[in-house]
C-alpha cells in the first residue's frame, strides 16, 4: 500500500504566522493588557460583537476594534479562560470562557481571519 504525505509549504507558514498573532492576542486578555493592540489589528479591521442579541454590533476601523477589545481586557474583576484555539491559514477558531466579576460565566467563540499580519475581521458567538 502507498502512503501519500502532501505537505503545503506555504499554508503550513501562513498557519504559524497566524497561531502567533492569536498567540498575542489571547495574551491581552489574559494578561489585560491592551498594549500589543495597535500592533495586531489592522487599520480596515471589522468586528461582529456578541451583542446584542441576535446579530451583536458591528465595530469597524481600528480604533474602534482597539477601543473594544482594550475595554474588555481592561474590566475590573473579570477574566478569560482560553479552551482551545484552531488555526488553519489565514483563520483561526478560538473557544473561550469569560468570568464576569460577579462570578457568572459566558462561554463563546471568536471567528478570526488575519491579513498581512493583522487581524482583519472577528465575529463573536456566546452559548445560550
């Protein structure tokens, strides 16, 4: 029997570079530290929040995407559990669990899609 491997030189790269830019990204919140923000979202960045409820807000342009994010990681008493982050080229999946500070819980995912080395779209789905 032959066994076929086809290794994608170019999309294994984009893979990498992608799982270091959620690398740094997930770092923010759970460091809350907003810092690397400006470096990792790029200028035509387009966020679809969680809320409200059923479509959740539309953040377009930089700013707006590093003001939202900065206010997350920045919330007094809340924190973020990481559970899993699945990259494939230019996307990445991450599944994530959020402690408010009054001790409740979000579960949710993040849809992320990175461009030039930045991220150029998220769209933010909660349970229940």
């Amino acid at each position: 029997m032959t066994r076929e491997l086809i290794i994608d030189i170019a999309a294994a790269k984009r893979s990498a570079e992608t799982a270091e830019i959620m690398r740094r990204y997930n770092d923010v919140f759970r460091r809350h530290d907003p810092s690397a923000l400006n470096e990792l979202v790029a200028e035509g960045c387009v966020i679809e929040n969680t809320t409200p409820a059923p479509d959740g807000a539309r953040r377009a342009g930089k700013a707006a995407c590093v003001e939202l994010w900065s206010a997350i990681a920045t919330a007094p008493g809340t924190h973020f559990d990481l559970e899993e982050t699945f990259v494939a080229g230019d996307r990445a999946t991450i599944r994530w669990r959020f402690w408010m500070s009054d001790g409740n819980s979000l579960r949710g995912v993040n849809l992320m899609r990175v461009a030039d080395g930045q991220i150029v779209e998220a769209m933010g789905y909660v349970k229940g």
